[in-house]
C-alpha cells in the first residue's frame, strides 16, 4: 500500500509538471539537431534526387493556448540535391541556408502537435561537387538566390523534454538565379524541398 501511494504521488506530480508546461503564458526555448533529406520540387527538376544533410538550431515557443502555441527558431540546414540519375554517382549541389520557421503549434493531447507556418531562409552557400572536389555554384554563371520563403508543416512528439520532430518544408520561392552556356536558371521550375528528422531538448524560460 505504500508503494502504491507514492507511485500515485509520482504520477500526480509528473502529470501536474507537464500540465504546467502548456498553460497559457508559457515559455520553452528547444535546442535541436537531426538530419535532413533535400531535393528539389517543380518541372525542371529531372535528375534531381534526395540527399543527406545535418540540421541544428534552437525554437522558443509561447503558449497561447493549452492547445496552441507559436514559435519561431533559428536553424542552419544543409540542403540541395544529388545528381547520380545521370551516372555521376558522386555529384552532388550543396547548399547551406540559415532559416527561420515561424510556426503555429496545434497541441493535441499532453504529447502531440501538428504545425505549420513560414519559413524565411538566407542562402550562406552554394556549392557543386564531384567526389572530393568542390566550386562555388557562381563560377559556372549560376548561384543560389540570397533569399527563400518556405512553407513547412510537421509533427511532433514529446517525452518528457526530449521532443522528436519531423516536418517537410516545400520552397515558395524558385531556389536559382543566373545563367551559363548550358542553359538560363533565373526562370526554373526548381523550389527547394526538405525533410527533417530532430531531436530536441525542451526548457521551460516561464
């Protein structure tokens, strides 16, 4: 018996932290890192396939509700695509953004949530690559536009504080500009496309 009624005590109290977490008024703050698989989406895309990146950064949300919160967060994300349809198994466009996904986080039950937002990204760099060697994208006449809109929708599951978050961001905007003997980029139907998989760590700041 009095095993029980510390069990019962244990669970109250645990259910009680986790309640406080979601009140209104609440702040978290979630550093975060995972992987990423990036292509890209639209009508000139033949060629294009996934490849694999590295994602890291931190979200803080405000609770306005017990079942809605908004974010917003600061995250490096390694994207692009591989090119290997054409037999060049090691070619790849590497390109590194700095994003800010600004979500709205519908809270459904004490551990999963489903949101969606915007995403604002600056292009850091933008790279091709065959095996070990690397050029910057601009020598050919081409480059990564600086800016890129996103629309990314997602879920997550939380246990405890650690959060499992996987989303997809689909490009708003077309991802390329300039153009070169081989073809003009500044009109292509190619929009960045990425899913993520992270791992975070929630704080509660209030």
């Amino acid at each position: 018996m009095k095993k029980l009624i510390v069990l019962i005590s244990l669970l109250v109290m645990a259910v009680t932290a986790y309640s406080q977490q979601l009140r209104p008024g609440s702040v978290t703050i979630t550093p975060k890192m995972g992987i990423n698989a990036s292509s890209y989406f639209g009508d000139d895309n033949e060629g294009c396939e996934y490849k694999a990146g590295f994602t890291i950064g931190a979200e803080g949300e405000y609770y306005v509700k017990n079942w809605l919160g908004i974010s917003a967060g600061l995250m490096y994300s390694q994207q692009g695509c591989s090119a290997s349809e054409y037999g060049f198994s090691e070619a790849k466009i590497c390109t590194e953004y700095l994003n800010v996904p600004v979500l709205c986080n519908f809270h459904l039950g004490k551990c999963f949530s489903l949101k969606a937002g915007l995403q604002p990204g600056v292009n850091l760099s933008a790279k091709a690559k065959l095996g070990d060697v690397s050029a910057d994208l601009s020598r050919s006449g081409v480059d990564a536009k600086t800016f890129d809109i996103a629309m990314p929708i997602g879920m997550s599951f939380a246990f405890n504080n650690l959060v499992i978050d996987a989303r997809y961001a689909l490009g708003l905007t077309t991802a390329f500009k300039g153009k070169n003997d081989y073809g003009d980029l500044n009109n292509a139907d190619l929009y960045n496309s990425v899913f993520s998989l992270t791992l975070g760590y929630r704080f509660n700041l209030k």
